[in-house]
DNA sequence: ATGTGC
C-alpha cells in the first residue's frame, strides 16, 4: 500500500459536502455525472450526511455506493436511493471441506448440476417451497418459516440460521401489505429459493486467511483453504413491486409538498407522511423476503451438498447482510435513519450492535467480486465509524451491460473462467453468451476496492475467497 | 435489479 495515496476526501457540491472514500485513481474514475447526482441527492431536506464507497457507479436516481442518513426527528425517506432490488444482500455458509477436496473438475461440475436442480435460475421459473406461507414470510422473516426449514434450529451454542444474521426479521405496520395486488403475491409465492438475474449468485469458494485477521478467523472458525458458499440475491418481484408502487405515491406526495430536484427519477418523502410510512413498512416487507429468500437458497444449496458429497457434509451459516436497504439505527444515544444503497454495514469488534455471536469480533462484512475473481470476508474497524460504518458492496460496474457484451467476446470470458483447464470455475451456462455481460472486464477491480476500504480505515480483510464453481441466473 | 420498456 502507498502510504501517500489519500483514501479520504470531502467535496463541497453546492448543495452540501460529500464525503469520498476512495484511492485518488478510483475517484478520478468515477466521473462528473457521479457528483451530479449527489447534489441532487444532498438537495433533499434535512439530510445530515452523504458519501461514496470506492465502489460507487451511476444508478437511477442515486449511485450505487451511497450512504445516506437523516435524524430520526425531522428525516427522509428515498425509495429511489433504496433502489428496485430491496434487500439485496450476501449469505455465507462455510462448509467442512478443504478446496483440495473439490480439486476435481467432474466434482465440480456435478455439484454446480446438483445446485441448478434444486435453484431455478431461468427468469420465470418458480421455486420448490411451494408449502411456505408468502404472508408469514413477509411479516416475520426467517420466524416466519416452518421448523423444518430452520435446519439449526434456535440452539445458541451452534451456527444457527437465526442467530449468526445482521436481522432475522423486521416487524411493521401489516396493514399496508393489501396495497400489493394479488398478482404480485402469486408470483412472489412462486418466486421464493429462485436465484434471479443480473449480478445475483451461488459461488462455491476456497478461503485465504489474511495474516493480520487470524484471531478473527479462527473464532469465525475459519480455517486456511476452507471451501465456502457465498449467496448473492435479493426480493426478487416483490421488492420490484413495493418500489414500483410505493415510487409513484412518494411522487404525488412530492407534487403536494412542491418538493423536487433536477432530476425526476430521485423521489423522497418526509418519514410520517403517509406515502413515507406506507413505503417504510412496504420496504421493510420486502428486506424480509430477502433475507428469507437467501435463506431458502442456502437451504437447497447444502440439499445439493449432501446429495452430491455424503450427508457429513456441513454448511453453518457464517452471517447474512445486506447492501439495499434503509431502517434506523442507533450510535449511542443518537437515533438515525440511513439508506444504504450498494453499501454494507462492517460494524468493529465490541460495537454493541453487532450480534451476539461476533460481539467481541465485529460480524463478517460479505463482499463479492466479479464473475471469476475474488470476493472478500472482511471485518469492520472503529475508524468506520465517521462514515456510519458503510463500506463497499463489491467491485462496481465500469461498464452497462450492453457496452461490455460489444466489448468482450466470449473466448476472452472463457479464458477468464479457464475453461478448459483443470482449475476450470465451472459456470451452469454452458453458453457463455448469456451472462457475457456479468464477465470481470465489466466490473472495476475488487482489489482496488478492498485497497481503499482499507487505506481509509474502514475495515479489515479477513478471508481472500477464491472462486471454484458458480451459479448464475438469467 | 425487474414477469422490464417511449
């Protein structure tokens, strides 16, 4: 690391300061438009902070890569800094194999077969828990789930699903949740254990333990070689769906309040205003769905484990997070509300919001790479909290998807899958061509990523995870 | 991201 390179910055845009944490190379890379939306987004009343993760790209209405917090008296809420995928978030289990034991690609392959049974990844193919009640689901979470779903059980002593998580569930107003019509509820039912599309993954992974973090490590239980599961997923229709609805009331509540920026596609409404609430306890619905749908997925994952390797195969839930969400948070004696758009909480060892599981460690911060490149199991450090904890969310697109699939051809993306080779990451698409525009050339590069994140402070790296197999949706 | 769009 140069110990010259800045990682920190603050800009005064008219409408107010943001905060940058990035390297001098990734802050020149991000470009004027990046500024342009913050100040519209700085423009929204009463906001008391903003900033940039290293990671942050143009999104619709905001960046993703933002966090953005208000006061809990006179706050805001932005359905459009949120985004459409509400809840999205990262699941890691850690299995009880070392990666030489997947060191053959048959092995690999069949058990990428056996996922792909289990995890419906075409765009409109339903899912296998068809005995699970949507309504539970979304007005409880993972409590909302029948016993048998819950595999671990409630046992503090073990890695169980309930306890090792950022939230098991969020309870809300319910009445809001017939705002949805019954379409959108059918599907969502159908939709539960699917993977999606875009980004979203099941990878199979080899750790790398990081020589400053071993103590972290090893009361994580990590072990040096370790083969992991990493789960990348979200609400799926029914986040689309709240944001779809909820965007369009916040609008006309707007109207009424003669609120607006210069740019129409950034809506916000004050929190105890009607159209603010409905969205919160909507939002807060969908957050459920994820965490739940992460959940499931994980569940079929070690189905196909099991089925493929022998039933002594573990895969203990590590932790769940998110990095698409708002919800108030405490500090102390102050009560705040953030958004976190493409951001993750990484909260330092002993910060008493951490789960009881990692109080003295800090949780994992779960942050994924591109296709065939690393991801990272990092740890927060006290120096994040100026920023409200957030860190990173993974690489960052450099490229829409349209632009890379004319760029990239798809010998150059086999090659960076290796295919061919005996260290193959083997992908479920045979044709590579479906998911070019996911390949690492679209993305920027993770390790400049993790490199700001820790040049400025934020957190530490406590496992390199190398990719074997992956999963992807269309 | 999304059973998607001017």
């Amino acid at each position: 690391m140069n110990n010259n390179e800045t990682y920190y910055r603050q800009i005064d845009l008219p409408a107010g300061d943001l905060h940058i944490y990035a390297s001098d190379r990734l802050f020149q890379d991000m470009g004027s438009k990046v500024l342009e939306m913050a100040n519209n987004n700085l423009q929204i009343p009463n906001i008391r902070y903003m900033s940039y993760t290293p990671d942050a790209h143009v999104g619709v209405g905001t960046c993703i890569g933002t966090t953005a917090v208000w006061g809990a008296e006179n706050g805001y809420v932005s359905p459009s800094i949120v985004g459409s995928d509400i809840g999205c978030g990262m699941r890691v289990h850690v299995t009880n194999m070392q990666a030489e034991d997947l060191k053959d690609v048959r092995l690999r392959r069949k058990l990428v077969k056996a996922i792909e049974k289990l995890i419906p990844v075409e765009s409109h193919a339903r899912g296998y828990f068809s005995d699970i009640r949507l309504e539970h689901v979304l007005r409880k979470g993972l409590h909302g789930l029948p016993g048998k779903y819950v595999p671990d059980s409630y046992t503090p002593r073990k890695a169980t699903s309930l306890t090792h998580v950022e939230s098991s569930g969020f309870r809300f107003n319910e009445d809001v949740l017939d705002r949805l019509p019954e379409h959108v509820w059918h599907r969502s039912h159908r939709q539960l254990g699917t993977l999606g599309g875009g980004n979203h993954f099941v990878e199979i992974q080899s750790i790398q333990l990081h020589e400053d973090n071993y103590d972290v490590a090893q009361q994580w239980g990590l072990k040096d070689g370790q083969v992991i599961v990493m789960i990348h997923s979200g609400s799926r229709a029914w986040g689309g769906a709240v944001n779809q609805y909820c965007s369009s009331e916040v609008a006309k509540t707007m109207r009424q309040l003669g609120h607006g920026t210069a740019d129409p596609k950034l809506q916000f409404a004050p929190i105890g205003s009607a159209a603010g609430d409905t969205y919160i306890n909507l939002m807060y619905s969908a957050l459920n769905f994820a965490i739940v749908n992460r959940h499931l997925l994980a569940y079929a994952v070690r189905e196909a484990f099991r089925d493929t390797i022998g039933s002594g195969v573990e895969l203990r839930t590590l932790y769940d997070l998110m990095h698409n969400y708002a919800c108030g948070e405490e500090e102390g004696e102050d009560s705040y509300f953030i958004h976190r758009k493409g951001a993750t909480r990484a909260l330092p060892g002993g910060h008493p919001g951490n789960p009881a599981p990692y109080l003295t460690t800090g949780h994992p911060a779960l942050i994924p790479g591109s296709m065939g490149t690393a991801s990272y199991l990092m740890v927060g450090a006290a120096g994040g909290a100026d920023n409200y904890y957030s860190i990173c969310h993974g690489a960052g697109r450099i490229r829409s998807r349209n632009a890379t699939k004319q760029l990239v051809s798809v010998d150059e993306f086999a090659a960076s899958m290796r295919v061919g080779c005996e260290d193959e990451i083997v992908v479920n698409h045979r044709a590579l061509e479906s998911i070019l525009d996911e390949s690492p050339q679209a993305y920027k590069d993770v390790d400049q990523i993790i490199e700001s994140v820790v040049g400025a402070g934020l957190a530490t790296v406590v496992a390199k995870c190398s990719p074997l197999a992956t999963v992807k949706g269309v």
